[in-house]
C-alpha cells in the first residue's frame, strides 16, 4: 500500500528563501520526499523543516519502520551534502496514500518525555561523601571516566547512553593493565592460539581490549560473555549500526544499557581504591540507566484534504498524552558503596 508519513525535523540548514519545496525522488523509486520550512506552531517547538515521505509499505501499522529507515538515509545525506545538523523531532502522522480515496486511514502519534519530577536527594551526607571521594580524583584517568559517566546520565539517545558508559570504563583500562604476558585466543573458540612453526603458544602484554575484557569479567563473575555481548553492540555501534538494529528485543537492549551503566559504576569504584585504598561513601543510584519517551499512536479514518502541491493540509484533529505523577512517597533507591582495592 501507498503510505505518507509526516515529520517535523530540526535543521541548521533551511530552504532558501525563494524555493518554498524541495523534492527528492529515490532513483529506484522507493520514496518521494517534500520538504518545506515549518509552519508558525512548529517554529515555537523549534523545528525548522517539515518533511512528507511517500513511500510503499505492507501494512499502515508496520509502516513506521519502514518510514523511519527513509527519514534516516534522508536526514544522514542533507548533513552529508550541506555539513550541517539534522534530526528528527517527531512524527506526526502516517496516512494511506492510495488515489482515488475519499476517506483515508491514518494513523496520528503522540508524544511525550518520560521525566518524572526531581527528588529531593541532597542533603550533608552525600556532601560529605563528595568531600570524601575528591582526592581519589587526582589521576586524569578516573577524572576523564567519571566525565563520561555524567556524560552518559546526560544524554537523551541510548545509544549514546551505551557509548559514554563504555567509553568510562575504556579510559581506565591503563590503570588495569598488568604485565604478565597472555595469549591471543580462537575468534571461534577463545582458546590459546598455537604456533606450528615455533611448536609455543605465542604471548605479548595484554592489548586494551584484552585489559577491558577482564576490568568487566571481575565484576560479573562470568566466561566472558557479558563482555563479549557488550563489545559487540560497542563494535555495531562504532560502525554505524543503531542498538535498535544490533539489539532488537526492548528487553534485552534496556538491561544491556543498565549494565554498563553498573559496571562503569562500580569500576570506576574499583580504579579510585588505587589511590588511597578502601572507599566508603553514600548514594543515590538510579533504578534504570534507560532513556524512555513514551508515545502512542491513535488509529483514525478521515477526510484529509490537500493543498496545491497535493501535501496534506495541517489536520484539526488534536490527541493529547498525560501522565500520573509519581506517588510522593517512592523514596529513591540509596546505597552505602564499599570498595578494597585488588590483591597485590
């Protein structure tokens, strides 16, 4: 079936200021795309474009998967060819797109951010905890990983969540590093690689990679293989790949992001007790590492008139999305951390 979905992007670039629409035509005409500058009530929401992309698709109710998958190779090529930054705000509606209709199918999404309220954490405790803790800070090492644990907490993507968390405990891999020689192992199987030339299992200092795998076997207390699955979404997502694509279960793709969060946590705990031995201090830690948005989608049938350049006009239909506070008497979730430092 014949699909339009609507989208409202933010944009360094705009159109210039005698073109009023752009039109991208896939060669292999898997898509249309119009793009025009937003109207008033998204210049508030600080948009800058509107964007419909016409595209064929199975079914309306899966068609947002294949409407995003356009929008990304739309909005990667507009900052590719103009070095400017694009992303996507929202969408707003996916219509059926047939000729002839009268009345359409479509379907209207709506949006909101997950935040709850602050709590009220802060009190002389965690001060003290701070004061504590600051001259465990002294190395550049445990300065820059703790710098990519805020960085992580900051972020609104989970991709970048994972990528920051990893990063935290990448920068610490030096401190982590011992002498004694290891072998390189069976990409299959992991074990000892053999030399038939030299009749020896060849040895060298352990690389990074090697280093970061035992800082996180230590604290999981594993074969390896929450390493092993952590290092290849890290791989995908150097490479371009999303952690929608590598991880497609919802399930699994949030506890991954929370335990990376808790490693970096507690390894960044476990670099700090080599500079002045065992830590003691108080917390807050939070219950999910996760970034959520929650949204809803409202499947309606209606008249969708269109305007001169045969693009929907702005629809009247209006869905809002409200939430429950929070119950006032969910405490947090604190902690006493203590931490030795590794045997010599």
């Amino acid at each position: 079936m014949r699909c339009l979905a609507e989208y409202d992007l933010t944009s360094e670039v705009g159109l210039m200021k005698d073109i009023t629409l752009l039109k991208i035509q896939h060669p292999d005409n898997l898509f249309t795309a119009s793009i025009r500058r937003s109207d008033a009530r998204c210049q508030e929401e600080r948009c800058a474009l509107r964007i419909w992309i016409e595209f064929d698709s199975n079914d309306l109710q899966e068609s947002k998967d294949d409407a995003d998958n356009h929008l990304s190779n739309i909005m990667n090529l507009l900052s590719f060819t103009t070095s400017g930054s694009v992303g996507m705000i929202k969408i707003n509606r996916i219509i059926d797109w047939a000729p002839n209709l009268v009345e359409r199918d479509a379907l209207f999404f709506v949006h909101s951010k997950a935040t709850d309220a602050p709590f009220d954490l802060l009190n002389q405790t965690i001060a003290d905890s701070i004061g504590s803790l600051l001259p465990r800070c002294g190395d550049a090492r445990v300065r820059r990983a703790i710098r990519w644990f805020r960085s992580a907490l900051d972020q609104e993507i989970n991709d970048d969540v994972f990528h920051c968390f990893w990063r935290a405990v990448e920068v610490l891999a030096s401190l982590f590093r011992e002498n004694e020689p290891v072998s390189d192992q069976c990409a299959k199987c992991h074990s000892p690689l053999y030399c038939e030339q030299c009749k020896t299992y060849p040895t060298h200092k352990p690389y990074p990679k090697q280093v970061i795998k035992e800082m996180i076997t230590h604290e999981t207390n594993d074969d390896g293989a929450t390493f092993e699955k952590l290092n290849e979404v890290r791989n995908g997502l150097a490479h371009g790949d999303s952690l929608h694509t590598l991880v497609p279960d919802d399930e699994e793709r949030m506890q991954l992001v929370d335990t990376a969060g808790r490693l970096a946590l507690f390894i960044i705990c476990r670099a700090m007790t080599k500079f002045g031995g065992d830590i003691g201090f108080h917390g807050n830690i939070a219950s999910t590492y996760v970034k959520r948005a929650m949204g809803v989608h409202v499947h309606i049938r209606s008249v969708f008139p269109v305007d001169g350049d045969g693009l929907p006009v702005p629809s009247g239909v209006q869905i809002s999305l409200t939430r429950s506070p929070p119950p006032e008497d969910e405490p947090p979730l604190q902690f006493q951390l203590r931490r030795r430092p590794d045997p010599e």
